[in-house]
C-alpha cells in the first residue's frame, strides 16, 4: 500500500502573499484612477487656457499654465502616496518629518526655486513674448516658444529647441527684434563707388513694397525707407529696416529680398562690387 505525503501549506506566508498582492493591485488601481482624472483634468483646463490666451498677455498665461499644470500632477501624486495602503508610510513619512525632509528638500531644490522665482521676474517684467525673435548676448537667436516654472524655450533654425534656465536668461542682455506683432530685420546693401545712390535707394525701396513678404510697420510711417549708412573700403553701403509677420520666417524674407535686388541692380545697370587683385609682372 503506497503512502502519499501531503505538502504542509503554510497558511500564514498564504496571507501574507495575498496581502500584498492585493495592496499592489489597489495601488494601480489609485494610480490608474489618479492618471485619468489627472487627463481630464489638464485637458479641461488647455482649452480653458487657449480661450484666454486671445484677451491676456501669452508670456503670463503660458506660465501660470505650466504652474497649474505641474501642481496638479504634483498633487495627483501624494494622493496615490496617502490613499494607497501599500505607501500610506510614505505618505506619513512625507508630512509628518517635515523637519528633516524640508531641510534636505531645500537644499536640493535651491536652484528649482531660483528658476522659479526668475520665471516669476520675467513675467512681471515681459523683456519679451510668446513669439518674439530673440537675440541673447552669447549669441543664441530664436523665437521665443514657451516658457515653464525652470526654463525658456527659444525654437531656433530648423527643429533645434535651446532650452534656456529661466535664472539664466533673466541676467542675460537680450536684443529682442519684435515690433509689436511685427518681426523685424537690418539688411545692408553695397553698391559701387560713383554709383548713383538716390537711384540704387529707390530700386530698394520699390522692391521691398513690392515684396509680398514685406509689410508697412505703421500707417503714419514711410513703407522702406532706405538710409546711405557708410563708405566702406571697395563700395557705399545702403541700409533699410524691413518688417514681416510673426509666422513668416526671416530667410525667407531675406531670400526674397536679395533676389529681387540683385535683379533690379542688373536690370538698371547698378554695379555690386567685389574685390579684385591686379597682379603686376615685373620682367
């Protein structure tokens, strides 16, 4: 007769699994809970926010937006921590050793908070916004894209986004090119010594007009004015200051431009200089 041993079955260590398996489900399921709301939420919010972007300043409202958003997924967090069995200690641990914790937070947090409170100056200030073509003293060039509670978002040529420290750029000498909702740019032009300049400033001045890229700054103001700016080594250099909307790229704009004065010019018969070498042979 054959005798079959049963295997022990530690009821105890059973429990324990089943505990914390189910703590584990529990707390996806508060995470779950906590993404979803937090989803409805932001997007309830973005189309609020998009609405008011039309009335108020963009540079504000696109700040206090990224604020509202981090608090919110910041606040979704603790209560997955606080409500969920298997991290109600962390969540304890978070608001009762408030001492500790906030003492080794602050350290840690001194540069978030210095980019926070800077992001707070440049709001209050606006030395630019949303959209504005931008030039930093280190030479970074750009349109100012968005900005958030740690940093400016400068969209430069191209797909390139330079992520900028808003404590950063808050001490930086910025050479912001935006007239208005207007973009505008320098552009020089050399023409040949003994060229006749009234005509050469007028070819310009009928090509920027003429240009569907171009727009007029102000109603009260002269639409192209082109300046004689200097004699330089080989030629005269004629200046203008042309404006452009917002989304029109600027090379674009200056592409434009030098094609249809480089045609005007040989068409009138204007000389564009270039430097030459006369090589003399002695015998």
């Amino acid at each position: 007769m054959l005798n079959y041993a049963f295997p022990e079955i530690n009821i105890k260590s059973l429990l324990d699994t089943t505990t914390t398996l189910g703590q584990v489900i529990e707390l996806a399921l508060y995470a779950l809970v906590a993404m979803v709301v937090t989803t409805i939420v932001l997007l309830i919010y973005g189309k609020f926010a998009k609405k008011k972007l039309k009335d108020k300043n963009n540079l504000t409202i696109r700040f206090t937006q990224n604020i509202i958003r981090t608090a919110i997924i910041l606040a979704a967090v603790i209560w997955v921590l606080v409500s969920a069995t298997a991290t109600t200690d962390i969540g304890k641990v978070l608001f009762q050793g408030t001492a500790i914790i906030g003492a080794v937070a602050g350290l840690a947090a001194q540069p978030v908070l210095g980019d926070f409170f800077s992001g707070i100056a440049i709001t209050l200030n606006k030395p630019f916004e949303i959209g504005d073509w931008v030039e930093l003293e280190n030479g970074t060039v750009g349109v100012i894209a968005d900005i958030t509670p740690r940093h400016v978002v400068i969209r430069g040529l191209g797909t390139v986004d330079i992520i900028v420290p808003n404590s950063k750029i808050n001490s930086l000498i910025i050479k912001d090119t935006s007239f208005k909702k207007l973009r505008s740019a320098k552009m020089t032009f050399n023409v040949a010594y003994g060229s006749d300049v009234e005509k050469a400033c007028e070819v310009i001045r009928n090509v920027i007009t003429e240009s569907e890229l171009t727009v007029m700054a102000a109603k009260e103001t002269e639409y192209g004015p082109v300046y004689f700016e200097s004699f330089a080594d080989s030629s005269l250099v004629l200046a203008t200051v042309i404006y452009f909307k917002q989304a029109t790229s600027f090379l674009a704009v200056k592409d434009d431009i030098n094609r249809r004065v480089n045609d005007a010019f040989e068409k009138e018969g204007i000389e564009i200089p270039f430097n030459y070498v006369n090589v003399v042979m002695k015998k």
